[in-house]
C-alpha cells in the first residue's frame, strides 16, 4: 500500500468519525457531546457495552473504574471477553477499545473500583453517571447513586434482565435512589437484593423466558444472563444519555421506569408512588422473599400471576 494511502487510512477525524450520528444528533450537537463527560462504574457484563456505545456516540471524556479481571464464564455476555483477554483487566481492556474507536478521548481511570477514598474523584465535573456494576454489588451502587443525588448529577441504572432491559433515571431533585428501593442498614444484603430486583422488575415479564429456574437464585446472588439483554440495555441507556446530555426534553425517572422483555414482546411502563414504602412494593418484596424459600418450582407460577 502506499505510503500516503495508509496514512490517510490511519489518519483520525471526529467529524468523520462520527459523522453518521448527524441525523439523529445535529452538528451542533454533537460538538456538545463530545464536551461531555460520563462516569461509568464496572466494565463487566453491561458497563462494558456501555463504554463502546458512549464512544461510538461520540461522547468525549470518561471516567471508568473496575477492579477485576476477565473470565472464562464472563464469554458469554461481556464486551471485552475474548479468548484473547482471559485473565486481563476489564478496565485496561474497555479503555483500549474506548480509544481504538475514537483516539482523541480522555478517559480517567480507577483500577481499583469505586470506593469511600476515591468517590469524590470518580464523580468530580462528570455530567452523568451510568450504572455498570454487577446486580449483586448493592453497597457500592448505593453510594455512588447517593453521591450522585448530593451532587446533582443524573444516574441512570439499565438492567439487562433476561433478554430484555429495565430502565431507571434518578435525576437532580426528583426522588432519590435510595428512597425509591427503600434501602436502610438494617436490611441483609439479601434483602436489599429482592429490594433492588422488585424495584427494577415490579412486572416480572422477563420470567416468562426463563426455562432453568434453579439458575434464578436471588438469596445465593446468582442469575443467569445473555448477551442480548446487555445490548439492549446499553441501547437504552445510550438513548436516556443522549436526552439528558442534550437536553432533549422530559424523560422518565423513578419513581417510573420501563421494562422491555423481546422474548416476549412485552413493554410494561412502570410506577411505583412513594417508592420504597408503597405497600404493593413491600408486598412485591414479601413474595420474592417468600418464594425463594419455597423454590423454583413455587416462583414459576406465583410470578407470572402477579
């Protein structure tokens, strides 16, 4: 090849770069994203999705933070696992894919996660947040989602359920993570769980997909995941992130969020008044509580019903 043609095959242009978002972004627009600055927590399962969407967004500035390394059974969903990355940090890797898709990004790294000592950091001049972290992983998204309300700074959390994505915004002055789940110290890390997973799924039509219900163990922090759900689910926080980046009008936040399942064609706009002390809520809690003592074989039919 020759030498002037490589170059310009290696040459980086954002304009160009990103030139295909015009359409749906103005021009204007999107110089204002790449302005913008997201913090995202875990690179894993979904967080991982979200880092190249963002990029391919042409979002300009990054905060990410992860501790952990990818492994054999992260294959089946995670954007940076490959045969080629076993045993290699999910944030080296993701930031390496972030820069491979647009060079002229800035990205902050935490390789040691979120924590008390470096939250302030994590969260210093970003202009959204966006939950990556594992479901299981309660006490770290509690504080950011908290430090994200003292802030002011939107949070938006997508969870890929089964083959689908259940939707949350948490904006500025409007209801607060923490009340919407209903969270105190007092509960277990099992109960904040099914506080977590009602508040997400008040509908339960991603259960109907579900065929191995041994897999779906909520008090041993265990549920299985496909890859379909964690696209769908960085699709949809993409979406909110460009609307409130923008500043494109209304969007939905807790206490009402959405909850889209493709196996079964199924949308369902939730809501969810007073948040954690509604009592439908509480009740819903109950039942998960109740059933997961039961088993499986109890939960297939008592969910679908409610």
């Amino acid at each position: 090849m020759p030498e002037e043609s490589c170059e310009r095959k290696m040459a980086f242009n954002y304009e160009r770069a990103f030139s295909r978002n015009i359409g749906w972004a103005t021009i204007e627009e999107q110089q204002l994203l790449r302005g913008k600055k997201v913090a995202i927590a875990g690179m894993g399962g979904v967080g991982g999705h979200h880092a190249v969407n963002l990029a391919r967004l042409g979002v300009g500035s990054f905060h990410l933070a992860d501790f952990d390394e990818f492994e054999v059974h992260n294959m089946n969903r995670q954007s940076g696992c490959d045969m080629s990355t076993l045993g290699q940090r999910k944030l080296s890797v993701m930031s390496d894919r972030v820069l491979a898709i647009n060079p002229e990004a800035k990205i902050s790294a935490f390789p040691e996660g979120v924590n008390a000592k470096n939250i302030d950091a994590f969260l210093k001049d970003v202009d959204i947040y966006v939950d990556g972290l594992d479901a299981f992983v309660l006490d770290v998204r509690r504080a950011v989602f908290q430090g994200c309300h003292e802030r002011g700074i939107p949070a938006i959390t997508v969870a890929p359920v089964g083959m689908g994505a259940a939707l949350m915004n948490f904006m500025p002055k409007k209801m607060s993570f923490e009340k919407f789940f209903g969270f105190d110290d007092s509960q277990t890390d099992v109960q904040k769980i099914f506080r977590f997973v009602c508040g997400m799924t008040p509908s339960f039509i991603h259960m109907k997909s579900l065929v191995v219900r041994q897999r779906f163990d909520l008090s041993n922090k265990s549920a299985p995941s496909t890859s379909m759900g964690c696209y769908l689910a960085a699709g949809v926080a993409g979406t909110e992130v460009l609307k409130i980046l923008l500043d494109r009008g209304p969007v939905i936040c807790a206490p009402r969020g959405l909850h889209f399942d493709s196996y079964s064609y199924c949308t369902r706009r939730t809501w969810m008044p007073f948040g954690g002390s509604n009592p439908i809520f509480n009740l819903k809690v109950k039942l998960l509580e109740y059933l997961s003592q039961k088993g499986p074989a109890s939960q297939k039919k008592s969910l679908r019903q409610s």
